[in-house]
C-alpha cells in the first residue's frame, strides 16, 4: 500500500488538534453548557477550593508590624512578601526569585503536568467553584442551560438571566476589592469605599475598571482564558513529556470501544478502529497487529460523558491536549460509569504515557533530577540573599565636578551625597560614623536622626581627613551607619587628595 496515503491518513486522526472546541470553522464562539460534575475528586476539589479561598479572603488583613503580610503595589514600587519589605533597590532579589518560580514551574509541570491548572488556579477556582455552581443552581445542568437560551424571551428567562448575572456582578465587584488589596493595601480599599466618590476618583475608577474585567472574565471568555490566553497553559505543550502525570484515557484497557448491550455479551465481530488498520483490511492486506477472530471488547462504553462535562469541550480520549486543565471532572464522570457496569473504575485516571503504555510509572527521571537540584540551588541562594539582605542600605558618593579643598595646612575635605534606604516596616534612628582613622563626618544642614519605615532620606556632607594619613590620590574610607548604638550597615568611598 502507499505509504504516503497511510502517512495521510495517520494525520488526519490528529486533525483534532488543528482547531479547538469553542471556535467553529468560521471562527465565531462555540458556546459550551458543561454537565455539572459530580464525584470523589469534585469533592476534594471543592474543598480545596475552600480552604484556598479562606486564604484569599483573609490573607489582606494579616499584617505584620504594621505592613500587610503580603503586598504587590506596583504603583509605588512597594512590595511585602511574608512581612518582609522590599524597595526597588532589592531589584535583584526579584529577579532571583522570578527564576526560581520559573524551574519551578517548569519541574512541577514536568512531573505532574498541570495540576495546579486544575485544583488552585484562581480562574479554575473561581470559574468551578462559584460561578459554575450559580449558574447550575439557576439555570439547571448543562441540557437545561442550552434549552433556555435557546427558548424564546419569557418573564421566567428574563428572571433567571437577570438574576444570573447580577448575582455574578456582585461576585466581581468583591473579588476585584480584594484583589485590589493586593496592590495598594485593604486599608487603602476601605478608605476608598468609605469616602466620598470624589475624594477618590482614581481608586474608585479601577475599582469599576476591575469589576469589568472580572465580570467579563466570568460571565463571557471563560475557558478561552486557559486555552488562549494564559501563558501557562501555552507553554504545557512543551514541557510535559511521556512521564509527565497528567489526566490521561487508558486506551490499552478502553479499546476498541462497544456500546453496551443489555445482552451482557462481552464480545463482536472484528472491528478495526484505527483508520490504518481500516484501510488495509478494506484492500485484502493482513492489517498490523490484528486482533483474534473475536476480540473482548474495551471497557470504554462510548458513553460521552466524559465529553459532556469537560468544561473546555475536548474529549479525553483522543489524547492529551493543550485545552485539558486536569480539572479531574471526565474521571468522576467515567468512575461513575464503571461503577454501574461493574468494571474497575481508572479509565481515565492519574498517569503518565509511559505508564498507561507499559504499566508502570517512571516519575523521577535525569531530567527531574536535574531540574531538581536546579531549583534547590536557587532556593539556597534566595534564602542567603535574603538573611544577607540588612535592614537599611546605605549609599554615599563623592559630588560629582567637586575636587577636594584645602581646609588649612594640615587637612583637606572632600564633599558627598548619601542616601539611606530604610527596608525595614518600622521607623530606624540613625547616626553615620567614619571608621577610617582620622576621618571626620560633618554633616551639611541639620544631621540625620532618623529613617521612616520603606523610605529614604537624602543630604550631604564633608569628610576631613588630615594631609599626613592620605595614602595617595585615593584613599579607601569605610562608613558606618548605626542605630541605637549597633552597626546596621556600612559603605565605602574614595578620599580624592593631591597625590605624592
């Protein structure tokens, strides 16, 4: 037989993957109306999906010495992570840890695929688990919602689509408070809410430009946010591998699939599924591993429930897809089948490629170990900048276009600029020391006493130094900076003398 017309056909059983399943040919919206799912995992999922809401919710009132236990204002370059407080001059600590959440994310999909996609992503959490469950409890099931928004305008569809989408309004309006609070604080948001709309038209504006955008996400683009928009789950495609744990369809034990027969018989006639093996028997050739005269049927029943609840509209069992977020509702729906017919549940389970095709699983390969010690290098390094990191940074440089004055006969002077950055989330009393021998601070104006918490003062002043212990055109001076008596810091400069 032609190979290249074989190769054509191999092709065209993956012709799925050219296009997804909420864009049609046109390229216009397929609206999809998922069942509503039910099951072990669903359960487990809801109640993850409490306890990382409870977080969600709470989180913006913890605060720890005064600051928010975790803070990400971008707008004033502030940002508290676990208590501790950050300025842009931990620039590079940002940096670090933007690496080390990326191996991250890299090792983790590696190893258990996207698992996080399905049971603590905000969209998954937010999207399933509220807004999902609004729409079931007015609407009805998936059936029930394509009937009533292809049934005609009535009082009763009005009521329930009114009623839908206000309820979800609302929603976004309180999730987009507290994501807010994430960016400028939950005492900034309460202000904004208590205070009269014209005292903050700013945080006012991006309060209703938020609950746009949430209200949008929610009601309208949906699963198009994981399967077109989140980068995340772009970039899926490749990082998992064959021993990647992912929601996966056993077609070893699934195959070939026969409805069930109220009959019970457990067997039919040769039926070739794959379209390769169809060919070749059509032509009079002995198709490639052809089954006994009468194979055992699969244990898939071709029911499509599977399909009916997938929230993104793909069918699992045509393989792993970019569009599957392991949401694990095709696995309750096909447990829930091989409980009715007897047959053990795991159709579609937990497995890697490797797994369903040789039986076993292979999850700690070279490639994990490798991402593995990668990551624990840059956790090290993290945690060592960190502790290293100090309370206040000190930053003094020489005047620029200033050459040194000669004071009297014995000492010259040099003019500098400092700054001192405040990391801490409370206020520091401060006094600078010049530890060289010899050295003198006189501060120009009146002298630093102290640095409130996340900001910094400036100024300037002169160093004397005497003539007789300048070691040369440079010499190095070393600054310390104490608070209460302790060193919390220290810099170095350079003395400009006339040289020897």
């Amino acid at each position: 037989m032609n190979q290249e017309f074989l190769n054509n056909v191999i092709e065209d059983t993956e012709e799925y993957r050219n296009h997804i399943a909420t864009v049609d040919a046109q390229g216009k919206r397929v609206w999809l109306y998922p069942k509503q799912p039910s099951g072990r995992f669903y359960r487990w999922r809801t109640w993850v999906s409490v306890a990382f809401l409870v977080i969600f919710l709470v989180m913006p009132f913890i605060k720890v010495n005064g600051e928010p236990f975790l803070l990400f204002n971008v707008l004033e370059r502030k940002f508290v992570l676990f208590g501790l407080l950050f300025t842009p001059q931990d620039f590079h600590l940002f940096v670090l840890a933007t690496l080390t959440f990326i191996v991250f994310i890299i090792l983790f999909t590696v190893v258990y695929g996207r698992l996080f996609c399905g049971w603590v992503c905000p969209q998954t959490v937010f999207m399933e688990m509220i807004f999902r469950k609004i729409e079931y409890w007015i609407e009805g099931d998936g059936n029930e919602q394509r009937r009533l928004d292809k049934a005609p305008w009535t009082p009763d569809k009005v009521r329930k689509k009114a009623l839908k989408h206000a309820i979800f309004f609302a929603i976004a309006v309180v999730v987009s408070n507290y994501f807010l609070a994430y960016i400028v604080g939950m005492d900034k948001v309460l202000e904004i809410i208590r205070e009269p709309i014209a005292q903050n038209i700013g945080g006012f504006s991006a309060m209703i430009l938020f609950s746009g955008v949430f209200y949008f996400v929610f009601a309208r683009l949906r699963e198009q946010v994981c399967t077109t928009i989140c980068p995340y789950g772009r970039l899926q495609g490749v990082l998992l591998v064959k021993d990647s744990i992912v929601v996966a369809y056993d077609f070893v034990r699934g195959e070939p699939r026969a409805k069930l027969k109220k009959s019970g018989a457990g067997t039919r006639p040769v039926e070739y599924r794959d379209p390769v093996q169809q060919i070749q028997a059509a032509v009079g050739e002995p198709p490639y591993g052809s089954p006994p005269a009468t194979p055992k049927v699969g244990d898939c029943i071709d029911c499509k429930l599977c399909v009916a609840v997938c929230p993104t509209g793909i069918d699992i069992r045509n393989g792993t897809q970019l569009e599957c977020t392991n949401c694990t509702a095709c696995m309750d729906a096909c447990d829930a089948v091989m409980d009715k017919i007897n047959r053990p549940l795991g159709l579609i389970r937990y497995d890697s490629m490797t797994g369903i095709e040789s039986g076993r699983r292979k999850i700690f390969t070279s490639r994990v170990y490798a991402y593995t010690a990668m990551l624990l290098a840059l956790l090290a390094l993290d945690v060592f900048l960190i502790a290293r990191r100090g309370t206040v940074e000190t930053i003094i440089l020489r005047s620029p276009g200033q050459l040194y004055q000669q004071k009297d006969e014995t000492h010259l002077t040099n003019l500098y600029t400092y700054t001192l950055i405040n990391k801490s989330n409370k206020e520091l009393p401060v006094e600078m020391r010049a530890v060289t021998p010899g050295a003198v601070i006189h501060i120009v104006g009146q002298p630093p006493v102290s640095v409130p918490k996340g900001t910094k003062i400036e100024g300037a002043f002169f160093i004397e130094m005497p003539t007789a212990q300048l070691l040369g055109r440079k010499t190095p001076i070393k600054i310390e900076v104490l608070s209460e008596g302790r060193k919390i810091d220290e810099a170095e400069t350079n003395f400009m003398g006339p040289g020897k």
